[in-house]
C-alpha cells in the first residue's frame, strides 16, 4: 500500500510542472501588464514606463522570467504582489481561510442533502421520493452558481430577510458568523449534490442486485440492515472518489460565488489580481489551489485503497 500511495504522489510532480508552465504564459496573453494598469496607456512617460518594468523584471524575455519564478517557486517563495508589495504567500495565506471554509461548508451542505436522498432514491426507485430527486438533482446540475446565488440573495435576504445578502465577519462558532455563510454554502454545493445524489442512487443500486446483498435478504435481514451494513459501504466507494474530485471543482467555484456574496476569499484575490495584471499573484494562487487540489486528489486516493481492498493487491 505504501509503493501504492507513492506511486500516485510521484505521478503529481509532472501534473504541477504542467501546471506552473500554463499559468505562467497563460496569464500573459491577456493584453496589458500591471505597468499599464498603474500608469494607464495614453498619457504615460515612456522613460518611467522603462523604469518600471524593470523594478518588476517585466522587461526580460519570457523565458527568462519563467526560469527566476519557478527557482523562487522551487525554494518555497512565490514572489511579491506587484500591486501591495507583500509576498505572495502572505497574501495568499491571508485569503485562503475564508475559501477553504467556504468549500467545507459547501461540502457538507451537499454530502448532508445527497447521500441520506439518493440512498432513499435507490431504495424507493421509481417512487414518488425517487422522481422527485431525480427532477431535484437535474435542477440542481442545470442552474448556474451566480443565477441560483442571486435568486437566493432575492428571495431570503431581500423579500424575507432571514438572512444577509453578502460579506463576512470574523471566523466563529457563533450564529451570526455561520448565518453568512449559509447562502454561499447551498449556492455553491447545489451542483455537488446533483452529482453526489445520482452517484450514490446508481451505486447503491448496482449493489442491491448483487448476490451477497440477495443472501443477506434471504436470511431474513431487514432492509435497513441489508442497505447499511451490506449496502451502503461497497456503494459509498464511487461517491468518495466523486465528492473528492468535486471538492476541487468547489475550490475553482468560489471564484464566481465570492464575488457574487462579497467574501473575502482567495476567488476574490485572483479576480482582482487578473483585473489589475499582478501576475505573481495569478501565478501563485494557481498553484497554491492546484496543489491543494492535488493533495485532496491523493487523499482520495488513500481513502479508496482503505475502502476497496482489491486495489490494495493489484499490480
């Protein structure tokens, strides 16, 4: 299991190269650099924009740019913000609390809706139950974030008030800082769950017809024992492999769910940073998130070997 485990962590190392190579030149065909974006483009001193590009280093060849930001990348610094002066990491580390809780709420928000639903769904199927999260988790893949963030905005902090329409406030365990992120949460684990209640319902009934779930019956077992204790473990196998997967894609979300809620999150930071050309912060939120995504990837990994012991054996 150990070879197993470092085998999927030596295959990350070409994804994160990859990675730092297309976010790197990618973020340069955007036209414009942060000189532009201070000084602007039609009234600009050619000799103070000279000045500039070279205190950023903006003035080299690409390549050569590349080569100074993956040695700093290498040796654990991400450089320094163009725009604020502060490193990279700092800024990074600053944001990245208030995604990262974003994304665990969202998690649990949809995990807590899907896999209790889709096991009724497979248990129940065709019933009046299965339909109805069947239409739910279609409605669910085909509603944009933003669309489904504003519509909530209107309805429970505009017409009713239940709760506000936007911002943060210090993280706590208290009601009023867990009241803003309730609709973040559903807004951006909506897609989740779809995915997650159409997994579980087809697992959990690919595994009802097999044919130690039909013993397991034929012994007298009650259904709730059959589901639970025969069930639901074999079926739960593909649904951690989807909800890991898809807690990256909630990372890649919060950019357009921060923005519409106001949350000072790393989605926030990065929009931002695009906006105003400070490619060491583009650069290094990118690979800060590809490498987060990247662990999550390997512990999804680790969990699937624990639960499928035939992975464990194979070569």
């Amino acid at each position: 299991m150990g070879r197993l485990i470092a085998s999927r962590a030596l295959a990350t190392i070409p994804v994160l190269l990859g990675i730092a190579v297309v976010s790197f030149f990618m973020i340069r065909l955007v036209p414009g650099d942060v000189v532009d974006s201070i000084l602007g483009t039609e009234y600009a001193d050619p000799v103070l924009e000279a000045q500039m590009r070279a205190y950023y280093g903006i003035d080299q060849p690409v390549h050569v740019q590349f080569v100074q930001w993956f040695g700093g990348v290498l040796r654990g610094d991400l450089g320094v913000s163009y725009r604020t002066g502060r490193p990279v990491t700092e800024e990074i580390l600053t944001r990245f609390p208030a995604t990262l809780e974003l994304t665990l709420a969202a998690l649990v928000v949809s995990v807590a809706i899907a896999v209790p639903l889709g096991v009724l769904s497979a248990v129940r199927r065709n019933g009046a139950i299965d339909v109805t999260a069947r239409v739910t988790s279609l409605i669910g893949l085909s509603i944009p974030n933003f669309w489904l963030g504003i519509l909530l905005i209107l309805v429970f902090a505009v017409h009713l008030r239940w709760l506000p329409s936007g911002g943060s406030t210090e993280f706590s365990l208290t009601w009023d800082h867990l009241r803003h992120l309730i609709l973040p949460a559903v807004t951006l684990g909506s897609s989740l769950a779809a995915v997650t209640l159409r997994m579980t319902r087809s697992s959990l009934l690919e595994v009802l017809g097999e044919d130690y779930v039909r013993t397991a019956r034929a012994k007298g077992l009650r259904t709730r024992a059959v589901v639970g204790v025969h069930g639901l473990r074999n079926a739960l196998i593909p649904v951690v492999t989807v909800v890991g997967i898809q807690a990256g894609a909630l990372l890649g979300g919060t950019v357009v769910v921060e923005q519409v809620f106001s949350l000072p999150g790393l989605g926030t930071l990065v929009v931002n940073a695009i906006g105003t050309r400070d490619y060491a912060i583009v650069q290094g939120s990118v690979m800060f998130l590809a490498a987060f995504y990247v662990l999550v990837s390997l512990i999804v990994d680790i969990v699937y070997l624990y639960l499928d012991p035939r992975l464990r054996h194979a070569r």
